[in-house]
C-alpha cells in the first residue's frame, strides 16, 4: 500500500483531501453537538442533529448518486468540497436557532452524501485493477484516522478557540481539501446521453437488484448493519448501568472501535491481494457481529474494550471487501449511483436499528440486546454465504 501511494500521485492527493475533510467533518459534528447541548440543553436536540446528518441524505441516495456518474467526478469532488466550507463558514458566522441549524447541517450532509460516491467511484480511474484492493484500504485508512483524530483535534481547538473558531477552522479544511483534488485528472465516465436524472436514478437502483452478487453485498451489509449499529448504544448502557462505570470510561471503550479499525486496516495493507474479497467480506461480518456477541458476555471494562477493538477488526475487512467488490462488479459509468444507493440503504438500516435496538435494550437490557445482535448479525453472514452464486468459488467478475 505504500508503495501504491508513494507512486500513485492522483490517488495520493484523494487519500490526502479525504484526512483533511473527515477531519474537519469530526471537528464540527463535536462542536456542534456541544453548541446545540450548552444552548439547549436538550439531548433531543442533539439526536435531531444527529439525525439530520446521518439518516436524511440517505433519502436521497437514489439521485445523489447520479450526479458523479454524469459529471467530471473530480469536478463534482471539489464543488462539493467548496460548497460544505461555505455552509460550515455560515453556521460559524451566524450560529443559528435551532431550526435553521438542521437545515444547514442537512444541506451540508447530502453535498456530503454526493461527494462519497464520486470519491469511491474515482478510485478505478487512478489505479489498476490489480491495485484496488490496497487503494481501498488507504482510503479507508486515512478517512478512519482521520475520524479518530477529529474529536480529539476539536477537544484540544476548544480549549482556546470558541464555536465559531472550531467551525472556521472546519471550514478552511473543505477549502484544503479541494486544493488537493486539483492535482487529479479528469475523472469523466462515458455513459449514454439523452437519459433523464430519474431514469439514470432507477437505473442505479435497477444495477443493484439485476446483478444477484451485487444484491448479495448490498442486503447483506445492511442486514449487519440493522443487526449491529445499536452496539454504540448498548456498549454506554453496558458501561455505566452494568459495569457501574463513568460515561467517561465509556468513551474509552467506544473509542476501541477505532484502534481496532486502524489495527485492521494496516493488517490489510499488509495481506489486502492475498485473500479473496468475498472471503473478506464475510470475514468482516461474521467478526464484527461476533465481537458485539462477546461483548454482550464482557465480565469488565477491560474485556469489552478488547472486544469492541476486535469488531473494529471486522468493520474494517468489510470497508474494504465491499468496495473493492462494487468497483470490480459494476460498469464505471454506473458506480457512482451504486456507490450512492449503498451508502443510502446502510443509513436506512442504521437508523432501523437505533429505533428497534433502543427498544430492545429497554426490554431485555444492554447484555442481552448485544448478544442478540451479534448473533443475528452471525446469521446473516452465514446467509451470504449461502446465497452466494457459486459456493466456494470466487464470485468476482473482474478479479
């Protein structure tokens, strides 16, 4: 993988300018959920925020996608990357009531939602196909570094600079990323004229239900995700209702997710070309499904940090795998709407299991929410397999 991004200048600049950016979007979603907290007081009001910015854009993945398979995908990266810095510089500007805080934030989260796409559909053009499975594991490397750093990056900003300083500095690092993008080539896919935007929409969404390997990927990985995304829940209500411990030392145990995301990606760098990414894939489910399993029979503090470090493992495998998987299965003039439709389902599924999970845990309780979770989670791996076109065969198109 170093080698790969020491010769590779293109995709050195994407990797760059997305540390820049996820940085700065970790820097404002801290401050913000800060602001909107020492304003209001209210955690509705920062679940709304959060709300806003994770599961809105999913609504619109269909068309949002779109956009980076009919346009110069560097083009769309960097007017994306400018847009956010300006929306981030009116917040910090302005520092809005509530209701217009949202608004902003959600604008802000679907130019986001337009911009993963591209940079995951882009990555095709700048490497071969034999490179794209470490092309993958540093970006996902660097975005996830980046997304650890952040909050720690704001916590240290906020203690000599206010609100509006943080924001301005996260405005800035849109601007940095966009001048990094500048060193990519054009990145245009030829695709057939004369379609409309919603055509090409359900043409996306068509890709997705026709290729039965793609629909595998697709419904698999949100099937994980509705089983598993209340883990962040369940780990806090574990840590201070079960264990007895501080919110705090819960933060320490979340934050295991990341040092094993960043464990797991530098393994990949290292062996990402000698496994299959089906094997991966199914890999990374059956691992970070089981480490919310195990958490769930944690008998301390230090265990569950073990453990969710340990689902960081699988999470990363599966960044990988799926990407990999999509850039090798779909046409490059239809990747960008995949990629956007993908990354839509993931977040209809999150928010699935935030509503049913929350639910769950106040049923049964943290312990057995995530064993139950884990082990559904299990079983949709062992779906995957099961459903997979030829068993035991690498079922890639391109690989």
């Amino acid at each position: 993988m170093l080698t790969l991004l020491k010769d590779n200048g293109p995709l050195r600049a994407l990797c760059t300018a997305r540390v820049v950016s996820v940085v700065g979007d970790a820097l404002s979603l801290v401050t913000l959920m800060l602001h909107v907290q020492s304003v209001l007081g209210k955690a509705v009001a920062v679940a709304a925020l959060l709300l806003v910015g994770d599961f809105a854009p999913s609504l619109l993945s269909p068309l949002t996608g779109v956009i980076s398979d009919r346009f110069d995908r560097r083009t769309v990266m960097i007017v994306c990357e400018l847009a956010q810095g300006v929306l981030l510089a009116a917040i910090a500007f302005t520092l809005p009531p509530l209701p217009i805080l949202l608004v902003l934030v959600g604008l802000r989260a679907v130019i986001g939602q337009i911009f993963i796409p591209a940079s995951r559909a882009a990555v095709p053009s700048l490497v071969a196909q034999k490179d794209l499975g470490p092309a993958n594991t540093a970006l996902g490397l660097g975005s996830n570094s980046a997304d650890v750093i952040g909050p720690f990056l704001a916590a240290a900003l906020l203690t000599f600079l206010d609100t509006r300083g943080v924001l301005l500095v996260d405005a800035v690092s849109f601007g940095v990323s966009a001048l990094l993008l500048l060193r990519l080539p054009r990145l245009m896919v030829a695709s057939e004229p004369g379609e409309s935007v919603f055509a090409d929409a359900r043409e996306g969404l068509g890709e997705i239900w026709r290729n039965r390997a793609l629909r595998i990927i697709f419904l698999g990985f949100c099937g994980v995700v509705a089983c598993t995304a209340i883990d962040d829940v369940a780990v806090l209500q574990l840590t201070v209702v079960v264990f007895g411990q501080s919110e705090s030392i819960a933060g320490v145990i979340l934050g295991a997710v990341g040092i094993g995301l960043l464990i797991g990606y530098a393994l990949l760098a290292k062996g990402s070309t000698r496994m299959s990414m089906v094997a991966m894939l199914v890999t990374g489910f059956v691992i970070s499904s089981a480490g919310n399993l195990c958490t769930g029979l944690a008998w301390g503090v230090a265990s569950a940090f073990a453990l969710q470090a340990v689902r960081g493992l699988g999470i990363a495998a599966m960044d990988v795998a799926h990407s990999t998987l999509i850039q090798r299965l779909v046409p490059g003039d239809r990747t960008g709407r995949v990629f956007g439709n993908f990354y839509g389902g993931i977040g209809v599924a999150a928010a699935v299991s935030y509503i049913g999970g929350g639910l769950l845990i106040d049923v049964i309780g943290p312990q057995l929410t995530l064993i139950a979770a884990g082990g559904a989670g299990v079983l949709v791996a062992a779906g995957v397999v099961a459903a997979s076109p030829t068993r035991g065969v690498e079922w890639e198109s391109a690989s």
